[in-house]
C-alpha cells in the first residue's frame, strides 16, 4: 500500500447517510476516528439534515443536497475551530443525520386518570388514548432535548421518551379548552382538531417536533360517572315524574289488575273517585251524615291517616323509591320525621285528583 493510499484511508472524503428503515429518526455517522479533509463532500437526500456538532457544541446545518466542505460552506464550524484563514487540514466533528419526514400512527395514551374539573360532575378523572403524527422540524432542539448523543435513535425509543410528554402536553391543552366530559365522546374528530393548535406550541418549542395530526380515539370516565351519565340520560326519557307514575298505575290497571300492584292501583282510583264525589254531595241524602271512607288496611282494623313511603308505594302500584322521588320533586306533599318520610291520606288524595 503505497503513501497516498494510506492517507486516503485515514480521511473522509464522502459523508452520507443510505437509510433503507423507516423507524430511524436520527444517525450519527460512524467516522471510525477517521478525520474530515478539506473538500469532502457531504450528501443529503431528501426528508433528511445534518447537523455538525463540534466538542460539544452545534455547528453548521446542512439541507437536502450535496455538500462541499470548505470554509465557506461551514461558517459556524470554523469559528468554533479557530479557523482564521480557513481550513486546509482535516479536522474531526461529530456528523448527526436526522430524518424529518413525516411519521403516522403513533400511539399515545394515559398511563394514570387526568383529573379535570368539569361543570356537570366536578372533578373527574378521565382515561385517553389515540394517535397522532408528528415531524422533526428544529434539528438542534431535537438533539438537544430528546435524542441527545445517541448514535442511532430509533421511533421505539422516542415512543417511551415522548409517550409522557405528550399525555402532559394533552392534559394541559383539556384543561385550557374546557370540554365537558358528556362532549368527550361525540366531538374526538373535532376535539383532536382543537387541541392542536394548543399542543404544537409546547412540542416544537420544547422538543423541536411539530405535530401535524391528532387523534383522540377514546376516553372514558369512572363507573360510577358513567353511572350518573346513565341516570342522567333514563331520567330526560322517562320526562315529567308525576305522569310517570300514573302511567304506571294506569298499566298495571289495563293487565287486569293481577297482583298486588293492580289491587292497590285499583284501590287508590276508589279512594279518589270517592273523594271526587263526596266533595259533589253525591252521597248527602237530606241531612244524612255521609258513611266514612273505606279503611286503607286490610280486615276490621282503623283507617290509616298517616302512610309510609312503603304504604303509599303499595296504593299506587309503584316502587318506593319512585314515590321518595315525588316528594322530593313536590309532586306528593310530604314532611320527613326523622330520616324517614311521612305521607298523609289527604296528600296522597291530592296527588291523585291531579
């Protein structure tokens, strides 16, 4: 091996990067402590940068394109070498190849519930996940900030890296827009679209990367939320709660009055048909004293005057719980002894004569 062989062995004279991956995201170019010569060419391909870092620090930037080394091309680099005249020796620097087309699909998701304040519920913890794309926009943050001096830093990596900074990112932008969480799963499309002016911002001022699509697909709220949600949803369709009951009543009343809840169905339309016609007269015949209401219990014991939700629950053929319900709407008049609720015959008359 002649002389000039040998120094042609110990210098770079081509500095280029043939990826043929698709999950790279920057390369450092392996210079096997070889020294860059002046004139070396450096070619960059389309959706790719290089970026000079020189004992540490960032030196010249370099496009899509083919590269001359010399002074003039790597201003930055000579002043960090101390060029005065230019450079006529070779030199060695770190050479990063970044790759800044476009990525898609991937993931992003909450590891632990975001709690945020909403106007229906109050504070509610809420689980997301999605996807979104992304490009590397600003060379020297990317470096700087995520990939660091790692010599090929691939999208797995960068999936465990920025997985958390991104659901941050995410969490703050929910919580500046507002959305309510009975909005969350009818606007994903629309929610990921105005997040994003919100989360780009934060990603390319820290991390150098521009998020270009963001797509909720999915969030969900706690059990018991979801349970509230489902109340809240069966109590707009059941509507007005005093029409429901009597069309309870009514029902039972049209299977026949079988069971208990027609029989006492059946009893309470008494009750108010006889109230309706003792307030006409209709049973006064001359000075006659009109015979008492039929008694409100079963075999010869005395009427009751004063009925427990229970008691009312069984004249009207509906739950107890339904009967709480109307009192505490207004719909039966009621006064609570107690914790428990009392309800005389009278009111529960007056519910039915409505």
């Amino acid at each position: 091996m002649g002389l000039m062989d040998y120094l042609k062995g110990q210098f770079l004279e081509i500095i280029q990067w043939t990826d043929d991956s698709r999950d790279t995201l920057s390369w450092r170019f392996p210079d096997e402590d070889k020294e860059i010569k002046r004139g070396a060419q450096l070619i960059v391909r389309e959706s790719q940068a290089v970026q000079f870092v020189y004992l540490g620090e960032f030196g010249d930037t370099f496009g899509p394109g083919k590269h001359t080394l010399t002074t003039e091309n790597i201003p930055i680099l000579s002043t960090l070498k101390g060029w005065k005249y230019g450079f006529e020796s070779p030199f060695k620097a770190d050479v990063y190849f970044v790759n800044t087309r476009l990525f898609t699909g991937n993931k992003w998701g909450t590891s632990n519930p975001i709690m945020m304040r909403d106007q229906d519920f109050g504070i509610v913890r809420v689980r997301a996940f999605g996807t979104f794309d992304f490009r590397i926009t600003d060379v020297k943050l990317f470096l700087k900030e995520v990939a660091g001096s790692d010599h090929h830093f691939r999208l797995d990596e960068f999936a465990d890296t920025m997985r958390s900074r991104i659901v941050s990112v995410f969490t703050d932008a929910l919580a500046t827009a507002k959305v309510p969480v009975l909005d969350l799963a009818t606007r994903y499309s629309e929610l990921g679209d105005a997040l994003l002016p919100l989360i780009n911002p934060a990603t390319q001022g820290k991390y150098g990367i521009e998020i270009t699509s963001f797509l909720l697909e999915n969030a969900s709220v706690p059990p018991e939320v979801e349970a509230a949600i489902d109340k809240r949803s069966s109590m707009g369709a059941i509507g007005n709660l005093n029409d429901y009951v009597k069309f309870q009543m009514a029902e039972g009343m049209a299977k026949g009055g079988a069971g208990v809840a027609g029989s006492a169905a059946e009893i309470a339309m008494g009750f108010g048909m006889a109230n309706s016609m003792m307030a006409q007269g209709a049973f006064n015949v001359g000075n006659a004293t009109p015979p008492p209401l039929p008694s409100t219990t079963t075999g010869a014991g005395p009427v009751v005057d004063i009925l427990t939700p229970a008691q009312a629950a069984q004249t009207l053929g509906v739950a107890e719980a339904d009967v709480i319900a109307s009192i505490e709407a207004g719909d039966i008049k009621g006064k609570k002894i107690g914790s428990q609720y009392r309800i005389t015959k009278a009111a529960l008359d007056e519910f039915l004569a409505h």
